[in-house]
C-alpha cells in the first residue's frame, strides 16, 4: 500500500493518493471555492481500535453511531494538512504508533488492519452568494496479511 515512499517509482496507492488529492486540488481555478484537507489514521488490532495519530496511541476507542446511523470512531484525531508533505508526516507518524512484529518474511511485519481516511471539504459561493457546502473521504485501508513462506500469499 505504501511501496516506498523515497522512490517515485516505486511509490505505492497511499502516497500517490496524497499527491493525486493535491494536484488535483491545486488544478482548480474558480476562486469561489475553497478546499480543506483532514486527515485521520486508526488500527484495528485484536478488534480493538487505536488512534494513531493521538498524543496516547495505546488508548482505545469506541465504534459509535449517531442518529443518521452513521458509524463513527468516538475522539479520533483529525490533523487540518496543506500539502501532500503534510499528509505524508501524518503517515509516517502513525506508522511509528503501529503494532508490527518480526516474521521470516519481513522485519517488521504488521499484525493489524489500518485505515488512514482524507477528507475534503468544499465551499462554493454562488451567483446568488449563497454558499454550499460539500464535503468526501477517501479510505485507504491497509488489511493485515498472512503469507507462507515459500507459498507466497494465500489466496
């Protein structure tokens, strides 16, 4: 999912997602909008989960849903980013946070499932000089594998 991150070519889903969120913003030429970029990054591990970019990543929080039916992780961090550099400090901050553990496949395996969710929000005054509100989140989840060694992946 995030291939590695210090060559372009070998950069995977995740940092490319950052670049494109912020290419694709910077393209906008209608001066009516605005754009505001959060970022937020949690761990499931043995069905508990963890905000990894809190001040005490060992807390664990709650599965929540509100009168819509919404679900939602009660107290999760959100970080307000401006570039993609930002975004990619995030990541690397709470990879720092994440439990992982040595296997003959890899040093530093991990054991849990991750999503690191951007959100975007837009503003748009109209004609009229009401304004609009939009708002979408992108979910890159990174799900714990199992491989066999001399297997490869299970299926």
């Amino acid at each position: 999912m995030e291939g590695i991150v210090s060559n372009p070519e070998l950069r995977g889903i995740i940092p490319k997602s950052f670049e494109h969120v912020f290419r694709t913003l910077g393209s906008n030429t209608d001066s009516s909008k605005q754009f505001m970029v959060r970022c937020s990054y949690l761990e499931i591990y043995n069905e508990e989960i963890r905000d990894l970019l809190a001040r005490d990543p060992e807390k664990h929080l709650e599965l929540r849903e509100d009168a819509e039916h919404t679900v939602y992780v009660k107290e999760l961090t959100t970080i307000t980013v401006k570039t993609a550099a930002d975004m990619e400090k995030q990541l690397t901050l709470g990879k720092k946070n994440r439990i992982t553990a040595a296997t003959l496949m890899n040093a530093t395996s991990s054991r849990s499932h991750a999503v690191f969710t951007i959100t975007v929000e837009t503003s748009e005054t109209g004609a009229d000089g009401k304004t609009t509100y939009k708002a979408g989140k992108l979910n890159l989840v990174d799900l714990a594998g199992y491989v066999r060694v001399g297997g490869g992946a299970l299926p």
